[in-house]
C-alpha cells in the first residue's frame, strides 16, 4: 500500500476524531456544574451526572465513526459536502444548547433550541440512510440521547421556573 493510499485511508478518520473531540471540549467547556446547577430540582429519574460523561463520549465516538463510513461510502462530492455541513450544524447546536442551559442559565432558552438539535440528528439519520445505513444506525443512540435531554430539559423548566 502507497504513502498516499494510506494517508487517503486515515485522513477521514483523523478528521472525524478531531471534529469530535473538538465539539465534546467546547461542549465540556459549557458544561458547569456548579451551584446554580446543582441548586435545581431535577426530576426523580434523572440518571446520575457522573453517567453524561460516558454516555457523551459513547455517542461522540458512534458519531465520528458514522461520519466516516459515511465519507467512504458517500457516493458523490454532493452527498460528502450535506453530511460535513449536518455534522457542522448538529456540532454547532450541540455546543449552542450547552451554553444556553450550563453558561447562560437559561433551559427555558435551551428547551426552545433543542427540538432544532433532535432534527439535526434526524437530518444526519436521513441523509446517511441513503448510502451507509450503518452509519446511519449509529446514530440512533444519539437520537435517543437527545430525547431523553429533551424530557430533563422540559422536567427542569417545569420544576424550577421561571428563569432569567
């Protein structure tokens, strides 16, 4: 196998790593934990914080190597050029709803956002269907993922509101 061969095999993958850790660092970076936070009713089945780590980087890694099969297998420069811009946006409203609820103390402004998130996965389920279901499969648990925050969001809102 070439150098150049090579370098064709692992560039989409240290991309795909990269734009990964990327959007997790922003997201961490977003993320405080501290009074405010920890001072909020949550619901009764929120699962513990010290599971969202996992769970992220679990979803993270799926996502990543989604977008790879999905680069590999993408059929046409269109159909690459639509997955990097939803993965673009799904990163970019991931980081937003953090900041919204962690930073801005707002999950009333996150609640709003998060529908627009769900719909970014469900776009990248979609859109990788076409050509690498397998992709597309491992996006499912994000999907879920989302929901689920999409419930604790709307529970924390009701339990601890009005903000701002």
């Amino acid at each position: 196998m070439t150098a150049v061969r090579r370098a064709r095999l692992w560039k989409p993958v240290l991309v795909a790593a990269g734009a990964a850790i990327f959007v997790a660092i922003l997201g961490m970076l977003m993320t405080d934990l501290g009074p405010w936070y920890r001072g909020l009713r949550q619901p009764s089945w929120k699962p513990p914080d010290a599971v969202f780590g996992p769970i992220w980087t679990t979803i993270f890694a799926l996502a990543a190597a989604a977008g790879v099969i999905g680069w590999r297998r993408a059929p046409s420069r269109v159909e690459r050029e639509r997955m990097l811009m939803l993965f673009a946006l799904n990163g970019f409203l991931n980081v937003f709803w953090s900041l919204l609820y962690f930073r801005l103390h707002r999950p009333d402004w996150s609640l709003y956002e998060v529908p627009f998130l769900w719909l970014s996965v469900l776009a990248l389920i979609v859109l990788l269907a076409r050509f690498a279901k397998t992709a597309a499969w491992m996006l499912v648990p994000y999907l879920l993922w989302v929901a689920t925050a999409a419930a604790l969001n709307w529970q924390t809102v009701r339990l601890n509101g009005p903000f701002g």
